[in-house]
C-alpha cells in the first residue's frame, strides 16, 4: 500500500521540528522528518537541502496542520510552559543592587578559589549585601550564603596562616 506524504512546515533547526513532530505524536498524528540526519550533520547546506521537512501522510494533513495552527495560536496568547507549571513571575521583575550584588560576591568567591585576594572583595560585596535596606528574593539570598560559605572559611584560613607565620 502506497501512502502519500505532504509537507507540512519545513525547519532549519532540529530542535524545532522535533517539538513538533512530538505535538503530533502526542495527538497520535504519525509523522517523519526528512533530511533531518543531512540537516543535522552538515547544517551549513540545510538551506541546499530545503531543510528539515515536517511529513505527514495526506490524509492526516488537514488534522495536523490544525495541530499545529492551534499551538502557533496559544504561544501568541502567551502561553508559556512556565506560566503552565505555575512560575514565580520572577523573572519579569528586574533585579535590585542588593541582588545584583549578592549575585557577584558568588561569582567572585568562586573566582577567588583559584586567586585568593579576591575573596577579600567577595567579604567586602556579602558585607554590602547585609547592609542594604532592599529586599532579596529566594534565589539570591541563596547565592549569598554560598558565597559566604566560600569566602569566610578561606578568609579564615588565612587568618590562621598568618597567625601561625608570627609565632
């Protein structure tokens, strides 16, 4: 039995056309991605190539392209996966000088592992961190303490190394 395919959508990124093949398939849509492998392997000529073609079988065509209009439709509402999973709104609202500061005393208590003065400013940023009146959200609270974590026993160290050269 000869089954005919019909070109849905084609896509330069394999990313792409596999979230929709897989809308497809969660419909129970059967479809095939030609030249994916060629695409995939030498992205350079996908455009020589048409691309990565979305196929499906001619009579599953009207169903699928729905499939797809409808998902197209509700990403442009703004829907998101986020707003799906029940997201914080977090990431809307832009961050503080407090939380942009805790957030690089982390940086540079990581850095300081490898050259230890910049622990001294990684203590120096966690003390203006304590300091500010500002509020700090969840996320940067938490990557204070890290950084308080990392800076205040090797700052101790050092105390205890330079107590121990003095005797």
């Amino acid at each position: 039995m000869r089954k005919d395919f019909v070109t849905l959508r084609t896509f330069d990124n394999p990313v792409a056309a596999h979230m929709a093949r897989n809308r497809l398939a969660d419909a129970g849509v059967r479809a095939f991605l030609a030249n994916e492998g060629f695409v995939s392997t030498a992205w350079h000529l996908s455009n020589a190539a048409g691309g990565i073609r979305l196929q499906v079988g001619a009579e599953d065509a009207p169903r699928a392209a729905a499939l797809l209009e409808d998902r197209a439709q509700t990403e442009a509402a703004g829907w998101s996966p986020e707003s799906a999973w029940g997201g914080t709104g977090e990431e809307d609202t832009p961050t503080t000088y407090r939380e942009r500061l805790a957030d690089r005393a982390l940086q540079i208590a990581l850095i300081g592992i490898l050259f230890f003065p910049l622990q001294l400013y990684a203590a120096w940023l966690l003390l203006k961190v304590i300091r500010s009146p500002e509020e700090l959200r969840l996320r940067h609270r938490l990557n204070a303490v890290a950084a308080g974590a990392i800076a205040v026993p090797f700052l101790g160290l050092v105390v205890f190394w330079l107590g121990s050269l003095m005797v």
